[in-house]
C-alpha cells in the first residue's frame, strides 16, 4: 500500500524538529533519512524507528512491535512508535535522534545520496 502524501507530510513536519529529514519512496513505503542515513521507515501508515538493545526494551515495554516486511521475512531492526509520541513532536525528536546515533554507529557516519522529499523547515 502506498503512503500518501499528506501523512508523509504530517510525519515530516512531526519529525522537523531533528532537522533535514528526507523522504524517499521505496517499495510501497517510505524510507525516512537525515544526513544520508537511513533512521526510521513508514510502511502501512506505521511509522518505524531503528532500534537496537540500548533502546529495544524501551519500545518493547509499552508493546509496540518490530518490522517484518512480510510473514516469512526476518525481523529488522525497527520497532512501531506509539501513537502518543509520534503526536508530540518533541518527544518523537528525541526518540528519533537516538534512531539516527544508532544508524550513525553501525555505518561508522557514512552517508548515502539518495533523491528525496525533505521535511518543512529543514535546515
């Protein structure tokens, strides 16, 4: 199912306030990117967030669950955000800026140029 345009634009003003986010549409969904790297997806109008263990349990706790693109695909390393903080921006710029670091670490910073739809007020 393809994400519309108008929740693409809602999560993207939600996530302005991490800076330039980008967007790019990718096999149905959405791949959500700032400074090159890959954070976060949308898929099925589910916005996702990279984990690992250092924030995993934090997701897990308040029973959101991983991204599995299909019955019998692994799971990846993204967990749902709960509805009530993907409403508030604030919060969702601090769980996605610990999304970012941890995409950060595991590509050792190094970007990927993709074309994309960027976030209102990106810097």
């Amino acid at each position: 199912m393809s994400i519309s345009d108008s929740y693409l634009d809602y999560i993207l003003n939600q996530l302005s306030p991490l800076g330039d986010v980008t967007a790019k549409r990718m096999f149905g969904g959405v791949g959500l990117f700032r400074d090159g790297l890959m954070f976060g997806l949308i898929a099925d109008y589910i916005l996702y967030l990279q984990v690992d263990d250092s924030n995993r349990g934090t997701y897990q706790a308040v029973g959101m669950r991983p991204f599995r693109p299909g019955e019998k695909s692994p799971i990846m390393p993204y967990y749902q955000v709960p509805v009530g903080v993907m409403e508030d921006k604030e919060a969702l710029a601090q769980w996605a800026q610990r999304s970012f670091a941890i995409a950060k670490q595991k590509t050792g910073g190094k970007r990927k140029t993709f074309p994309s739809r960027s976030s209102p007020g990106g810097r």
